[in-house]
C-alpha cells in the first residue's frame, strides 16, 4: 500500500524552501511547475512555485522604485492607449 501524500504546504515560504527551489532551478531549469514541486520535494503546487519564483526569487525581478523615464513612458501610454493594458504593454 503507497502512504499518503502529506498535504500541500500552504502559507509563507521559509527561506530553506527558497533555496531549495533556487538551487532546483539552477541545476535543472524552471518550466513543468507541478514536475517541479514533485521532483524538488517541496510539498508546494506547481501555481505556487512557480509565482514564488517570478516575483520573488528571479535574479532579474527588479526592485525599488521606478525611474523618472519609466513613470513619463507610462504617463504617455495611459494618455495614448487608456488603459488597454495589451496596446500599452506590446509599446514599451
């Protein structure tokens, strides 16, 4: 008989899961986000996995605040396109 898997982890991330999907990453790539949790042993979802690493664990996600220019490019999209995000976006 297979045991049980445990439950999923939910909540804030430890820093020892951050280095352990780092370090996945960097030995095997990303993509395959549920393979991924599986292969790692991080009792994560895929979903969560993934977006950890797109917004918190990247080594390009940039941080601070934006500079002038990209506060002025973004003034003159909102006043040429509105707010249809898609127009705005496939401009910059």
């Amino acid at each position: 008989e297979v045991p049980p898997e445990p439950a999923m982890r939910k909540g804030p991330w430890t820093v020892e899961e951050d280095h352990v999907l780092v370090n996945y990453i960097a030995a095997h790539g990303d993509g395959a986000w549920n393979n991924l949790a599986r292969a790692a042993s991080l009792n994560r979802s895929g979903k969560s996995c993934r977006l950890r690493w797109l917004n918190y664990l990247r080594p390009d996600v940039r941080r601070g605040n934006m500079t002038a220019e990209e506060q002025e490019r973004i003034v003159q999209l909102q006043a040429r396109w509105g707010n249809k995000y898609t127009h705005s976006i496939s401009q910059s």
